[in-house]
C-alpha cells in the first residue's frame, strides 16, 4: 500500500507553524529595536556644522554589553526524573482515545537514567512505517564515517563526443544553484562545468551514457505496492538522480526513470539538450573529466528523517550495504543495516526489513528498539549518531512536523521532536521531548490497524508527546 505521509512530499518551504511564528516576532521586534538605537546614536553623535547648523552636541556613550547567554542552553544536570505512576497515568487515557483503537504500542525512556518509564505491548514487532528511517540512520552514522561525501563523476565515453554520468549514489544532486530541496547539495552545473573545461577545445558532445551500476537488483522493494514508484513520495532506487528524483526541482512528483532524467540534466548542463541519452556502463580506466561531492552523511541522515526522504534513506542504506561489503540491493540494504544496528550493540532480534526507509509494509520493527536508538544517540552511547536527533523534525516548526504538534500553548516551543511514520492503516510518532522540569526523555509510539484516515491519529499521536512535555510527571 502507498504511503500517504507527508514524508517524501514535504519541500523545504513549509509553512512553519507557531515557533516560526514566535521566532519571527522576536526577530522582528529585535529590528526594531536595533534601529531606534541606531537612530539615536546617529542623532546625537551627527555633525550639524557639516550641513550648515548648529555645532555638534557631545558624543553618545552607550552602554557595556557582556557576554550572550546561549540560545538553546544545555539541560539542567540534576532536573527530577518523571515517576512512571505518573507517567502512566498521564498516557494511559490518551492512548486509549478512539482514532488509536487498532492497538498502539508505546514506549517512553529517561534518557539521563536509562530507565524506561512506560511500556505499552513495546517488545511486540510491529509495522513501523517511516520510522524504521530511524535504524537506517543510526547504520549509516556507524558504519560510515558521518564526515564522508558521496561522489558522482563524469569520465570519458568510448567515442570523443560521448561522455558517461557514472552515478554514486547521490540522490540529492542538484538542477539548480543552490538546491531547492538540500541544502549543501552539489549542482549539475558544477559538474558540466568541470566537464566543458576537461574536453579537448571544439569538442560538441552527442552522447550522455548514464552509469547506475553501482547499485544492483530490484528498483522497488518487497512490501511496495505498485502505485509507490513513482509517486509523489517514492521513486524507483537508482544510483544517479537528480533532485531526490523529482520531476520538477522543488516539488512533490517523482520519476519514473531517475537515471535518464540525471543523464538529460547533464546534457542540458553541458548546452546539448538534443544529446542522445541512454543506460550503459563506463569504459574500463576511462579518464575522469568531472567530479562533485554531497553534503557529509551526517547532514545526509539529518535530511532524510526531517523531510522523511525515501529515495535519500534507500540510498544510505545502499551505501551501508557497500561498507559492508554486501549486494548494493534492497536485501543487502537491510541485511547491512540490521548488522550495523547489531554491532552498535542494538538488539535485533525483533527487527525484520525489507528496506532503508520503511515503505515496506513487510517491515516489522518493536517500539522498544526505536526508543532505544533514540535513546542512545541522544546520550552520546552510540557513537557518532547525534545527527539523528538533530534530525528529527520540531513540532510546528520544520519537517513532516511543520504543521504539528504546536496546537497545545502549555507545551515549550521545540520541546517536542519526532519522526513521522504513515501508512495506510499505520501512524507513528518516534523522537524525543524535553520536560516541564528539563528532562530530556525519549519515545516510541506506534499505532497499526487505524481507520480514522490519517488526521485524527496524528492529533492523538501529537496529544501524547505534548503531554510527555508539558508534565513533569511526578
């Protein structure tokens, strides 16, 4: 079944909500008062004589300013740990609520403690839907270096006028400068550029060859339905693509053929629009005429979950199949992730995927493991993995949360973050809160068999992390 999150569809304008409502006032409030200032000084401190007045009045002294307190200051050391009575009490009726009544499965961890607070049938597997993005995101932290780029290069064909895209991998290269979708992405016109100067003068290239070959198998996974690639959420996984496989940069509507797409955008690029473009393989030691690099993985990871991007997740699971010296496909993604989670010191014996980004409905996952690798990246445990919770969207601020989970004026602007999850039938909430007293706790929630059509679990969904943030629970 189709995805129906707003997940692979979300761009990078949204509309933000009531924290970027807040924070523009403030802003805006700030400005002003900066100019009054500055008004000020240049009033008193104006030279008349210059313009044929009165003579200058003394200098304006200002006022010392000290050092700036810090924005998002770090959490209190000794905030009280919730008693989980109270935590249950304060769950127990809104999990109860109708829109979750096929059975919703929960979990809430003290990160600082390590002690679980609640648990709701959290040991049973369940469909996790996007936020199985979360396991994919904590193996590619671990088993890749997070400063590590993905590369797309352009070599020489096997006639002078034709030149081969061989892809890396890199979902996010961009049509256009800067990307309208990730920041930090590199840009085709970059690599046509390299390219245009590496040619011999005079040479008019006729050709695009588009290289896909570093992944291999299937370009949909089992648990797909037909209708999800291409989609507006999800696209056939190829190792070249342009602007996450979009149709149009910026928007939601993928393509069915990301690999031609990427050899047209070239051509394009290169002023040959009418270029003959086409799959193939690159000439053995064939000379290199262009090369760009990604955003880091770790910034990588951070877009995939706040944009709940399938095409990037699949990739990183790719890519963490390579590391591991498996089949770059759908199984050897999965078998690599659920290694990489194991050698972290995950516990695995409940997780069965059949993808890198949860659209599998054959995905099952516990509530208790995504608890704990949120857990563990928010505690520094598993090393190298913060960018998942940087990653998670803000409610009413960013991401698949930018129109979410703000509705409740008693909880702290950004004291709530999380990964959506949706499919037909299936909600989920995984990510992180900050208490009414500073204690930063994780949670997993994850509703299987709803009928309420999406808006009424995620309210109900929203309602439970609100409360886990606006409760000190003790």
């Amino acid at each position: 079944m189709g995805t129906i999150e707003p997940s692979g569809s979300t761009t990078v304008t949204p509309s933000y909500g009531r924290l970027r409502r807040r924070l523009l006032l403030s802003l805006v409030a700030l400005l002003v008062v900066a100019a009054l200032v500055v008004g000020a000084v240049l009033f008193l401190g104006r030279d008349d004589d210059a313009t044929g007045g009165a003579a200058a009045g003394p200098t304006a002294e200002l006022p010392g300013v000290g050092e700036p307190a810090p924005v998002l200051a770090a959490l209190s050391s000794d905030a009280p740990a919730p008693d989980p009575g109270a935590v249950a009490a304060a769950l127990a009726p809104l999990l109860a609520t109708p829109a979750l009544a096929g059975g919703v499965s929960a979990e809430v961890v003290d990160v600082a403690a390590g002690d679980t607070l609640f648990d709701q049938g959290a040991d049973e597997p369940v469909t996790p839907a996007s936020t199985a993005k979360l396991l994919t995101s904590v193996a590619a932290l671990t088993a890749l270096d997070p400063d590590d780029t993905l590369e797309t290069t352009v070599v020489a064909g096997a006639t002078p006028d034709e030149v081969v895209l061989v892809g890396g991998g890199d979902p996010t290269l961009s049509t256009t400068s800067p990307s309208l979708t990730y920041p930090g992405a590199a840009t085709v016109a970059d690599l046509a550029a390299q390219v245009q100067a590496a040619l011999p003068p005079g040479t008019t290239v006729g050709r695009v060859v588009v290289d896909t070959t570093l992944f291999e198998g299937p370009l949909t996974a089992d648990g797909w339905g037909p209708e999800d690639a291409p989609s507006s959420y999800a696209a056939p996984v190829t190792a070249a693509a342009v602007d996450g496989a979009r149709v149009t940069p910026g928007e939601n509507a993928r393509s069915g053929a990301p690999g031609t797409d990427a050899g047209r955008a070239l051509a394009a690029a290169l002023g040959v629009p009418g270029a003959t473009v086409e799959l193939g393989e690159a000439p053995d030691g064939a000379t290199t005429l262009g090369s760009v690099s990604s955003a880091p993985i770790a910034r990588l990871v951070e877009q995939a979950l706040s944009q709940s991007d399938n095409l990037l997740a699949d990739s990183l699971a790719r890519h963490v199949a390579l590391a591991r010296g498996l089949p770059a496909t759908f199984d050897g993604g999965a078998q690599a992730v659920t290694g990489a989670l194991a050698d972290a010191g995950v516990d695995t014996s409940e997780v069965d995927l059949h993808d890198g980004s949860g659209l599998s409905r054959l995905d099952l996952v516990t509530p208790a493991v995504l608890a704990d690798v949120l857990a563990g990246a928010a505690d520094g445990s598993l090393a190298g993995a913060s960018a998942v919770v940087s990653g998670l969207a803000v409610a009413g601020y960013d991401g698949t949360l930018a129109d979410r989970g703000d509705a409740d004026p008693a909880t702290a602007p950004g004291a709530v973050r999380g990964k959506t999850g949706t499919l037909l039938g299936v909600h989920a909430l995984a990510g992180t809160v900050v208490t009414a007293d500073g204690r930063l706790l994780a949670y997993a929630l994850v509703a299987n068999g709803t009928t309420g059509g999406g808006g009424p679990e995620e309210a109900a969904l929203d309602a439970v992390a609100a409360a886990l943030a606006g409760c000190g629970c003790r």
